[in-house]
C-alpha cells in the first residue's frame, strides 16, 4: 500500500493508473477535434468548434455524439453528420436543464410551504424532531444530521436569531424549512406515520400520498442532477416513480407506459408531463408548458424517442391541447 494525500491506495491501483495515463494521454483542443474528423465528423467552423471544446469540456460534449453514430460502432459518425448537429443537441439538453430546474424550484417552494403548515398545526411547531412520528428511527435521525449541516451551513440571519438570541437550536418548523433542502423535505414528507398528512400535503396537486411522495424524491433527485449540469435529455433514471393512475385521471392517458419497454418508461417523458402538471396546480397562469413544448418542438423529431417520449406524443391529450394553444 502506498499513501497518497492521507488515503492508501493498492500498488496495483497505482500501476494500473499509470499504464491507462501511457495508453489514454491528454490531448489538446485540436487533437481532440481531429480525432472527432478521424471519426468522420464534419466540421465547417473549426474556430467555433475549438472554442466550444475549450469552454465546455471534450468529455461533456462527447456523449451527445450518441444519436449521430454507426449502429454498432460509437466511434464511427454517420455519413453527413456535422458538429453543429452535436452543439445544437448539446445546447437543446442545456435549456432543458434550465427549464427543469425552473420547474422544480417551483415544486420545491410549494412542498416546503405545504409541509411547514400540515406538519406544524398537526405534530406542533417542533414535531418534526420526535422520531415517533416518523416510520424510521434510524433514517428520521440521519435526516436530522443533514438538516443540522444545512443549518451549520446557512448564512441565513433568522437561523442565527432563533439560536443566538431566541437560544432554539432548533427552530419551529416554518423557519427550519426555508433552509431545508428539497431532499431533507422529502425524506420528512415520505418518512412520516400520518398518511393524513402526507394527503394534506399532496391535496392540492389531485394526488394520491404515497405517489405524491414517490415523485417527489425523484424531483429531489433530478433537480440535483440537472444542478450538477449532468446530461438530461435520454437519461435513464435509475429510481422509478410511480405513476399516477387514477388521479388525477386526465394524466394517465399522457403517460408512456410499455412493460415491454422499461427503458423508455425510465426516461424523462413522464417526468416532463408531471412537471406541467404540477407547475399548473401551482401557478395556473404559468407559460413554463409553452415554452418546455416549444423546446422539443426544436429538437430533430428523429431524436424525440430518446427521451422517452411515445410515437404518437402529439396526439395525447395534454401535449395535443398545449399544441392547440401556440399562438
């Protein structure tokens, strides 16, 4: 074993390191350009191409090649393809990020609201600290850790009021939440005994409680993925939500569901046709549906069933409604 920076490491790791740096060297912008081109990649602005991989990483926009490659062969491109095609897939998965990340802001703000209220004129303003309430003693106490770092952590001035002059190191739960993380909510909405809670909580949104929850963590879960800037657009998610079945019943019929087909039943489609959902129970005004339809509307048709997204998508009532109301 040697020791490097305070961990140790096998000689093995170590030599097998080494021998991967000898065979995989680093390569400059323009090495790695010209291997796309070896590949058969077009590229009609090498400028702007180099540029891109300056800025945003050979490694990140690599895998958008995907779509564009011999069956068979990823390091081989179709005949034609251009590195605008890569950069425009690439940017397309950028807005979604952003658009998902809106969207789950917005779910996040209203689970915390909704869970302070139900949970503080339910259990008390402190009731989210009795594990008696919650169905894990064990991961109720590992949530109380985490939500204790993310106090340690915030910068917020009514965290240190409450415990510096008001001596509450903990604070009523309508304070807590707004430093709370959407995961730290989560895990306190979808570990507590009360189901009649947890409906509350889910009511205004025509869910069923354990479904509500479910979606939730996923929301968790994908909200830090897009944050962390990881690839969105034909992901498949490991953890699967479940679906909601019978309410609201309009949803159902949205959804792609294929037992045949998990894989696409994994990806972003459904999540997509929850984030409308939701974001419309929240703000029935809101234009976020128009502009996520006009986004994929922007994407090359051929590269849809990527994201999950079933062949007759446009057909389905919500998608089919949101496209009868484009200006």
């Amino acid at each position: 074993m040697r020791t490097k920076g305070g961990f140790f490491f096998p000689l093995n790791t170590l030599d097998l390191g080494r021998r991967f740096a000898m065979s995989k060297p680093a390569r400059t912008y323009q090495e790695q350009l010209d291997l796309l081109k070896a590949r058969g990649l077009i590229v009609q602005d090498e400028s702007f191409a180099l540029h891109c991989l300056e800025h945003h990483n050979y490694y990140r926009i690599s895998p958008y090649r995907f779509p564009f490659t011999q069956s068979g062969n990823r390091d081989a491109f179709i005949s034609g393809t251009t590195f605008e095609q890569l950069w425009k897939l690439y940017l397309f998965d950028q807005k979604l990020r952003h658009l998902v990340i809106e969207a789950c802001k917005s779910v996040e703000i209203s689970l915390r609201a909704r869970w302070a209220y139900q949970v503080s004129h339910s259990l008390g303003p402190l009731g989210y600290l009795d594990n008696k309430h919650f169905s894990s003693a064990l991961i109720h106490a590992r949530t109380l850790v985490k939500l204790n770092e993310e106090m340690e952590r915030s910068k917020e001035e009514f965290i240190k009021h409450h415990r510096a002059h008001l001596f509450m190191p903990w604070p009523p739960t309508w304070v807590i939440v707004e430093i709370a993380s959407f995961g730290t909510i989560s895990n306190l909405l979808g570990q507590l005994r009360q189901s009649a809670i947890r409906q509350a909580v889910a009511k205004p949104f025509g869910m069923d409680e354990q479904t509500f929850c479910s979606l939730m963590h996923h929301l968790s879960v994908l909200r830090n993925s897009a944050a962390h800037h990881s690839r969105l657009w034909n992901r498949r998610f490991i953890f699967k939500f479940k679906l909601p079945k019978k309410k609201p019943p309009h949803l159902f019929p949205n959804f792609f569901v294929d037992s045949a087909m998990p894989q696409k039943e994994a990806k972003i489609h459904n999540t997509l046709v929850l984030l409308i959902h939701l974001t419309t129970c929240i703000e029935p005004a809101t234009d976020w549906p128009e502009r996520l339809l006009r986004l994929l509307l922007s994407l090359d048709p051929q590269l849809i069933p990527e994201m999950g997204f079933p062949t007759d998508w446009k057909t389905r009532p919500l998608w089919q409604s949101l496209i009868a109301a484009l200006p």
